[in-house]
C-alpha cells in the first residue's frame, strides 16, 4: 500500500512554476498579436476614410473653383479664399443690358447671377468650412460689388440657397497660393507661349488675375497614445476657373462677362 502511494507522483512546485511561466509567454504573444492585428486594422480603416473624405472634398472645390468667374481674396493670414463663381442658370445678354421695362441699364448697374462662395480653415479647431450666397454682381464696378438675391431667384434650387458647411476635419495645414495664366501668342516657334505669375491674392486687384490655384491639404490626428499611430494624409492638387482660362486663351471673346464690357 506505501509502495503504490509512492508510485502516484504530481507536479512539484518548480514544475508549476515552470509551467505558468510558459504559458504565460505563448499568451503574451498571443495578445500582443492580436492587439497589434487590432490595431493595423483601426489604422487602416481609418487611413482609407481619411483618403475617402479628402477627396470628396477636392471633387467639391474643384467644381466649385471650375465654375469661378472672379476671385476676390486669397488671404493666407485669414486662412480663406472667396470667389464668385457661376452655379445657377446664366443671364442672357438681354438681361443684362435692358430692365424688364426695356429700358437699357446703366454699364455700373449691369450684373450678373453668381454665388459668392468662401472655403474657411479654422486652425483652432481644425475644421475646413465652405459658405455660399446667392448674388447679383456688378461686374463693371471697379470693386466687384454684390448685392444678395431675392429668396424667389433660388428658392427653387437647393444648391444654390445660403448656407455654411463643414468639409473636412483634422486639417493641420490648409496652404494655397493662387497663379495667373497668361498666353504669348506672338512668341517665337519652339518656345513656351505660357507665362505663369504667382498672385498676391489679398488685394482685389490681383486676386481677381487668378487663373487657377494650387493647394495643398494635409490631414493629421493625434491619437495621443503610444501604442496608436497617428493619421496622416497630405495631399496637392492644382484647381483652374475654366472661365478664366477661357479668358486668358481668348482675350476679348468672351467679352459678356469681361472686365471691359466690350459687348
């Protein structure tokens, strides 16, 4: 009986040890696996709506930029560019040059159908915003000036009703630089006909040059943690008004909506 209680051996106490201290490893592996799994995936998800909103948000201010007419600032310092741009049913000449009367309309009071449109970047908060109004332009006044439309001209027509929007969050850096574009039909044959000028956008004089615009955004979110990767995008993207273009490749043509009022 002692001989076949002495046959019925257990673990010892460094044998258990021995025991938790392996499993113990192979789980820690185990999670830190699974964690790091965990993680890739957070990031890449939200890498790719990061990626997703940000160009939504291009394709946004690239038709809005398209459709510019004039741009009116570009101010670094204030974090914002504003423009008019031409988003609703165009007046025909007629509406422009005679009243309803019939009665032929002063060249100063002349105008315009367009949506005064203005991207806002707050650094504070990080937050990019784009507000729109619809306007009549007084396009032969020296200074551009606008006045609000009555409710009855885009009543009817949602995407073009005042209002504010919040585009893009988590921008660290919304850079922009708007270029004039101007075309050398009397250069010599091989050489480049394009001249490129960079604008001093915050004077009117100069803003409303702006051919196109460079800009450059970049997304970034502090996960403040140091077991989290931060998100980053940085993207450049280059937007030109096609009116503006226009303008530039054929001066006087489109001489509607000109500066000079050459109809």
């Amino acid at each position: 009986m002692a001989q076949n209680n002495r046959s019925r051996k257990g673990l010892s106490l460094l044998e258990m040890f021995i025991t938790v201290a392996i499993v113990s490893l192979l789980l820690s592996y185990a999670y830190q696996f699974y964690f790091q799994g965990r993680e890739t995936m957070r990031y890449t998800q939200n890498q790719q709506q990061m990626q997703a909103e940000s160009r939504w948000f291009l394709d946004q201010m690239g038709r809005d930029i398209a459709s510019t007419y004039r741009f009116l600032e570009l101010s670094s310092d204030k974090h914002s560019f504003r423009f008019y741009a031409f988003q609703q049913e165009r007046m025909v000449l007629e509406d422009i040059l005679y009243d309803t009367m019939g009665n032929p309309v002063d060249e100063k009071d002349r105008k315009l159908k367009a949506l005064l449109i203005e991207y806002i970047h707050n650094p504070a908060t990080g937050i990019v915003s784009r507000e729109q109004k619809p306007v009549y332009v007084y396009f032969l006044r020296p200074n551009l000036d606008a006045v609000d439309q009555p409710k009855a001209e885009w009543s009817g027509d949602p995407s073009c009703s005042p209002g504010k929007k919040d585009m893009l969050r988590n921008i660290a850096d919304f850079d922009f630089v708007g270029y004039e574009q101007t075309f050398n039909y009397k250069a010599p044959i091989g050489d480049n006909p394009v001249i490129i000028k960079k604008i001093d956008g915050a004077q009117l004089a100069e803003a409303r040059k702006t051919t196109f615009i460079a800009l450059r955004v970049h997304n970034r979110i502090d996960e403040k943690m140091r077991d989290r990767k931060d998100e980053e995008l940085d993207l450049v993207a280059k937007f030109y008004s096609r009116v503006r273009l226009a303008d530039a490749a054929y001066p006087g043509y489109f001489s509607q909506t000109d500066d000079q009022g050459a109809f």
